[in-house]
C-alpha cells in the first residue's frame, strides 16, 4: 500500500476518534447538566416540603393569609384568635415582654421558623443547590403580603433586628419586595 494513502488513512481514522471523543464529551456535559438540574429540582421540593412540614412556618403562613384564626399549642391548648394587628404588634424589636397567655411569643416562634427556612433557601441558592425559579412560585403570593404597606415596616425590623440577613436577600429576590 502506498504510504500517501495509509497516512491519510490513519489521519482520517485519528479525525473519526477525535470527532467521536467530542461527541462523547459533549453527550456526556448534557447528560450530566441534565442530571443536575433534576437533582436542583428534587433538592428545591425537598427544601419546600420540609418547610410546609414545620408547623411553624406553616402557621405563620396561615398567619398571613388569615385573619382570626386560632393556633394549637404544643401542650395541646390554643392561641386565642389572631389578627393581623396581633401579628404585627408580636413582631415588633423593642418591649417584647408578653403577659401570660399572649399568642405574641408563639407568633414570634412562627416567623422565626419561616425565616429559617427562607435562610436556607437563600444560602442553597447562593451554592447553586437548588435554583430560586424552583421555590419562587411557593412564597410570591406570601412575598407580596409581607411587603405590603402595612407589613414590610414590621417585617423588614423584625428580619434586621434578628439578623436575618438571608432572609432579607431571599425577599429582595422577588420584584415586589
């Protein structure tokens, strides 16, 4: 055989095995990124589920959607019927001494369980755990009712006075905080 045409023979076989490295490569980057993002979305709904599963967190949602309900306790008693006011004045930084049998100690306890969880949220964010896309649509309409006129002055002392700094940058995420 001519050694012209067994060296482009062997060009063409290392071009074939380079083309095919790359096309391996290439599958295998999308196949992985794909993998990630499934493993993104399961962390997200794990982070979700884990924060409707405290029920704290969970009562301070309901909080913030309604107005007048009462909450059992974890000695078996309830909170008297809470109002927006009541929430508000509980959240407040300064004079938080509570008479016996104030809800304002539980209300506290509530939020602070939902802003651990919106600490977590934001640090797993941060570390491209999970992405805020995933958990976004679970809080918006919460998001929204925080920052509204008569709520973000409260909420925004409360989160600052605690620290909560990770909370603040989980909200601020949103358009509407």
């Amino acid at each position: 055989m001519n050694s012209m045409i067994k060296d482009l023979l062997q060009l063409a076989a290392w071009a074939v095995a380079v083309l095919g490295g790359l096309i391996a490569a290439f599958k295998a980057i999308v196949e992985w990124r794909e993998s990630r993002r499934w493993k993104q979305a399961e962390m997200a709904k794990t982070c979700l589920d884990e924060i409707r599963d405290n029920t704290l967190a969970r009562d301070a949602l309901k909080m913030l959607d309604w107005e007048g309900l009462s909450f059992e306790l974890t000695d078996g008693t309830r909170t008297p019927q809470i109002s927006h006011e009541n929430r508000r004045a509980a959240l407040r930084t300064v004079n938080t001494e509570f008479l016996l049998g104030d809800p304002g100690p539980f209300i506290r306890d509530a939020f602070d369980s939902l802003f651990d969880g919106f600490e977590r949220l934001e640090h797993f964010i941060r570390i491209d755990l999970i992405r805020f896309e995933d958990v976004a649509p679970a809080f918006r309409y919460y998001v929204d009712k925080l920052g509204a006129p008569d709520e973000r002055q409260v909420t925004e002392g409360f989160l600052a006075a605690y620290k909560f700094e990770l909370a603040v940058s989980f909200l601020k995420r949103f358009a509407t905080w």
